[in-house]
C-alpha cells in the first residue's frame, strides 16, 4: 500500500517567502500597465495609490513573514534586496524600473531584518516599549533638521530608494508612500506575532489601520506624519497581551518609555523656540 509521504514544511515555508517578495512588484507591474486607461479623478487616483502603496506591501510582508527558512536564504535576501537599492541609486534606471526594484527590495530588507529580529524577541510584551521607542524615534527624526525621516522627506532622490511607490489611476505618475522604517518595524511586529502566537490577522489589521490613519492626517494636515505614532498605537490597543508586561521587565519598559518620551519633549520645545 502507498502512502502520501508528509509535506516538507520547509517547502510551504519557501514557497511563501517567494510569493510575498514577489506580490508587491508583480502587482505595480500589472497596475502601471493599466492606470493611465482607469480615470477616477484626482481624488481618487491619490486614494488608490496610497492605498496600493500601503495594503499591498502590508500584506506581502504578512505573507512573508508567516515563512520560516534557514539563515543562509534570509541572509540571500538582505543581500540582494540591500544590493538592489545601492543599484538604483547610483545607475537610476527608468522610473517603473526603478519602482519595481526598490518595492521588492524594501520589502525583502523588511523581511530579513525586521521580520527576524521580531521572531527572536523573547517575550510579547517586549513590544510595547519597542512601540513607544519607535514612534518616539519617527517623530524625532521627522521633527529634527538632521533627522533621517526630515531629510528624506525632503529629497526626491532618498525618497526614490527609501520609500514604497505605486501608480496613479488615470496618469502615468507614481506616488510614494510607506517609508523603510515603517515596513522595518511592521516586520519586527510581525516576527514578534508568529514566534508568540498573537492573533495574526487582527496584527495585520491593526497595521493597516494604523498606516490608513497616518495616510488620512497626512492627507488632512497637508503636512508628512510619523507613521509609526498610529501604527504603535493599534498595536498597542488591539493586542492586549502585549501590554501585560512580565515583573521582571516593568523596569526597564517604564524607564524605556520615560527616555523616549523625553526625548520626543526636548524635541518638540527645540523645534517651537527655534522659530
């Protein structure tokens, strides 16, 4: 008698890794091949693209980091996507070109640092003063002259490397989006989801909701918004569990928090006395 010889689940595992790097360039290829044909006015074309540059690379992320694979193809793909930016950056190639690397490349630098670094985080609770941390961080780079997220901001050829771009129904243009530092830490999230059981669907939810947030007060204050501060914050709302810090921790999460929002307080007073 023949039997059906188990599933390697080292296969399953790759073959997710494979299909979440590859979704976020296959979906910009297909929707810059039809955008200029789709007219939904100005206000719509900025809400789809937001929303593709957003949701799109949420969920291949999501589905990449369900995959666990050894060291040595983790290792191949901060390698490759790392090369990938450091290419467009110095031989600027044709914009879509251009796009189609850098979004698969920033979600592979996601994956393979964040999403690892999540998965060896020893206890759930960690993440609260890792939110606090990272969206204290967000508004001080963004708030400060000398802080990356200010300099990026600013500068269309960082944002060209460092940001998710998408087509614009109805034009030829591309709009970007989420920057590195927010699929680095919705990665980590993400690590930290798988490796303690957290509700995964509701994770990948809560991150949306978040970016979705950001996207409207941008929209709204006309003005860039620190991502994180919303996405932290749906995080640390919709995961209870996350905020039952252990005894041993409570420590080092009140101090940590403390210093992150004291920094975030000599920011802000620096940013309104130096008007």
């Amino acid at each position: 008698m023949q039997t059906t010889s188990p599933r390697d689940p080292r296969v399953g595992g790759v073959l997710r890794l494979v299909c979440g790097l590859a979704l976020t360039p296959s979906v910009v290829a297909v929707c810059a091949a039809f955008s200029s044909r789709i007219h939904v006015g100005a206000l719509g074309g900025n809400i789809a693209a937001f929303a593709g540059a957003t949701l799109i690379p949420i969920l291949a992320l999501a589905i990449a980091a369900s995959a666990e694979v050894a060291l040595a193809p983790t290792l191949f793909v901060a390698v490759t996507a790392i090369a990938s930016l450091i290419a467009v950056a110095l031989v600027q190639p044709a914009p879509l070109t251009a796009v189609l690397l850098v979004d698969g490349a920033l979600v592979g630098v996601a994956w393979a640092c964040g999403t690892s670094l999540g998965r060896r985080v020893q206890h759930a609770s960690h993440l609260l003063p890792a939110c606090v941390v990272a969206a204290s961080a967000d508004i001080v780079s963004l708030l400060s002259p000398e802080g990356p997220t200010h300099a990026i901001v600013k500068s269309d050829r960082a944002l060209t490397v460092l940001a998710v771009w998408f087509p614009v129904p109805g034009s030829s243009a591309l709009a970007p989006a989420l920057g590195v530092g927010d699929l680095l830490f919705i990665g980590l999230v993400f690590g930290v989801a798988v490796a303690h059981h957290l509700p995964y669907a509701r994770t990948v939810l809560l991150a949306v909701l978040g970016t979705s947030l950001a996207g409207l007060a941008a929209a709204w204050l006309g003005v860039a918004v620190p991502a994180l501060v919303p996405i932290a914050a749906a995080i640390l709302l919709g995961l209870p569990m996350v905020r039952n810090v252990r005894p041993a921790d409570r420590s080092a999460a009140k101090w940590s928090v403390v210093i992150a929002g004291s920094i975030v307080l000599a920011t802000v007073v620096r940013g309104f006395f130096s008007r």
